[in-house]
C-alpha cells in the first residue's frame, strides 16, 4: 500500500513572496502619484483621454466636411459631377443618333473653337454594363463635340485632347434618353425634317416607344401641331425610301410634302423603281426622279374605253379673278368677306391635313408679332 504525502502549510514568508511576485506581474507602470493602476484603469484612463471633447471650432469644421461630402455624393448620384474620361472610354454609337450626317464646316469651326477657348460645354454619358473588353460609357449628348475632340487627337496628339470633361448620368430610360438627345440637338443645331422622321421611327422600331406616332408625340411634345404633322410626312418618307435616296437631308420641307402626300396614293413601288435606275450627282438631280413620277401621277389620263365622266381639265395657273388664284400644283384659293373679316377657302385634290398645318403654321408665322 502506498504511503500518502504530507502536505505542509506554506509559511509567512512563502506567501508574502508570491504576492510580490503577483504584483510585479499585474501592475501597470507607476502613476504621477507613485501608485499603480489596474489593466482595466489604465484602459478607461486611456480612453478617456482619447474622447476628450473637441473645441467649437473643431466641431463646425467635422461637420462642413460631412456635408460637403453629404453633397459630393449626392451629385454623383443625380449625374451633376463633372469628370474627365478618355476619349477611347466613351461609346459614341451606344444609341442611335439622330443626326445622320455632320457637316464639314460646321466640325471644322468646332474644332478651330475647342482649340482656341478649349470645350465650353461637356458632353453626357451613361455607364454600360460591365462585360467584356470595350467602353465603359455611352454617349448620350455632345456627339459633335466628342468627334471634333477626336479629330484633334488624331491630327496634333496632345495628351489634352485624350480626355474630354463629361457629366456622367445615371442611365434613363431609353424613351427619356432619346428626348434629352433630341432635345439637346434641336437647340444647339436645328435638326433636318428628314433627320426628325428619322430619329422617330428608329426610336420606335428599338422599343422605345409604341410606334412612330408615339415616339413623334413625345420626343416633340414642346413643337407645334404642324410641326409634329410635319415629323410624321417625313418619318413616313423615311420607313419606305429610306435605303433609297441619296441625299434625304437636302429634301426640302415643301417637297418632303408632295413626296409623303405621293406616298399615301400608293405610289412607293414606282419611285423606288425610278430611283433604282437612277444615278444623281446631287440633290436637285435626284428630286427630278421622284418629282417625274409624281408629276405623272398627277396628269394621268383618263382612258375613253373605260367610260365615266370625262377628267375635267386642269385650270391655268393664276389669278382667275379678283378673289380666285389657281396653283401650279392645281389648288385653288377663294378669297371672301364678311363683316366680321377675311375667309380663305382652299380646295383641290392635293390638299391633306398635312398640308393644311403646315399652311397653318406659315400663316401664323406670318401674322405674328417681330
């Protein structure tokens, strides 16, 4: 059987020599006063060293900056914080434009103005989606300004011409986005009746809008009854010889008028066949092309073999009487009064509502205030 230890009582001295040791151990570096301070003490002293309160002074610079930094978010977020980017960084093509051509003296004076006072308005932009490889924003306005930015790149090479300051927006809808580009266009640089119509189907045909109607209603919902009837002319002359003419943009607003009125009578087969054999050096040339097959649309004979009342014939041209003039174009115009004022009467068969508004709209023009 094994023998139990004795244990033996630890002495005074013992004991006194680990409660040195234990002190030595735990206590913190010794105090002003020569006394030592517990771990946890000298934790909160520290601490509350550290929060001691901030002069006035301080305080109301603390919070300028959290506000200033309150408003710099906050313009980031509403697309009014003005950046520089890189010219490559910047998808010109992200939408469809509706400006179809530039003209070459107008980009030269830009360029020679960006040149000489340097980009007096930036351009707009929109972040893509994170994908592959390529830009990272789309163009939304200023694609005039960005191409005249380019162009000088290529042609001096300046490491100023390799950004360009821009607003980056946050990405609207696509039928919003298409009315800021219109918009802005319209303002700057007056877009062409053909360009207008253009915009306006292809706008549609994205989805961004019901139909043409629709997108015509909204991207000119600021212009006139007669300048949306206008839109409508020229967006029709756009969906059905679109691929065919040459120089759309030089379409003037009164021929744009007899084409589109043409087009309603059904005659799109034979312009396109006439412009298919056609090869005009310039505008003027290609208008003569549709304006032949309008002309015989117009002056098509009656055939006595088929019966019916004979065609009446066409009136001359002119002043008829004190109160009646006759067209070139066959419409006649009565003029008569009464006691409250003037009555104009028009009539002939080439009279539509388009028509109308834009006479309308010339009449109004006319009689408005310098």
């Amino acid at each position: 059987m094994a023998k139990r230890r004795k244990l033996e009582a630890p002495s005074t001295a013992d004991i006194d020599k680990l409660e040195q040791e234990f002190r030595r151990e735990t206590s913190a570096p010794a105090a002003p006063s020569g006394r030592g301070l517990a771990p946890i003490a000298q934790v909160a002293a520290d601490s509350a060293a550290l929060a001691q309160p901030m002069g006035t002074a301080d305080r109301a610079r603390q919070a300028e900056l959290e506000a200033s930094e309150g408003q710099l978010k906050a313009a980031k977020a509403d697309g009014r914080l003005l950046v520089d980017l890189p010219v490559g960084e910047i998808d010109a093509d992200a939408m469809v434009r509706d400006r179809s051509t530039l003209d070459p003296d107008e980009m030269l004076e830009l360029r020679l103005s960006i040149s000489a006072n340097g980009l007096r308005l930036p351009v707009e932009v929109f972040e893509l989606p994170q994908g592959a490889d390529g830009p990272r924003y789309g163009l939304l306005s200023g694609y005039r300004r960005l191409m005249a930015v380019r162009e000088l790149l290529g042609l001096t090479e300046q490491d100023k011409y390799k950004t360009i300051r821009a607003i980056i927006r946050p990405m609207a809808e696509a039928d919003a986005a298409f009315v800021a580009m219109v918009e802005e266009n319209e303002v700057r640089s007056e877009l062409s009746q053909f360009e207008r119509g253009r915009i306006a189907v292809i706008s549609a045909q994205q989805g961004a809008f019901l139909n043409v109607e629709d997108a015509v209603n909204k991207l000119f919902a600021t212009g006139s009854k007669a300048k949306r009837s206008k839109v409508r002319s020229f967006a029709l002359i756009f969906e059905e010889l679109g691929d065919m003419l040459e120089f759309p943009d030089a379409l003037s607003e009164r021929r744009g008028l007899r084409l589109a009125q043409a087009l309603r009578q059904g005659a799109e087969a034979r312009i396109r066949d006439a412009l298919a054999l056609a090869t005009p050096a310039n505008a003027d040339e290609e208008w003569a092309e549709v304006e032949t097959v309008i002309a015989k649309l117009d002056d098509v004979e009656h055939d006595p073999k088929r019966g019916g009342r004979p065609k009446k014939p066409k009136p001359i041209s002119g002043w008829q009487n004190a109160d009646t003039l006759v067209t070139s174009s066959g419409i006649t115009i009565r003029q008569t009064h009464d006691s409250k004022g003037y009555i104009l009467r028009f009539e002939g068969g080439r009279l539509d509502k388009d028509l109308m508004d834009s006479l309308v709209a010339e009449i109004q023009h006319l009689l408005e205030k310098p």
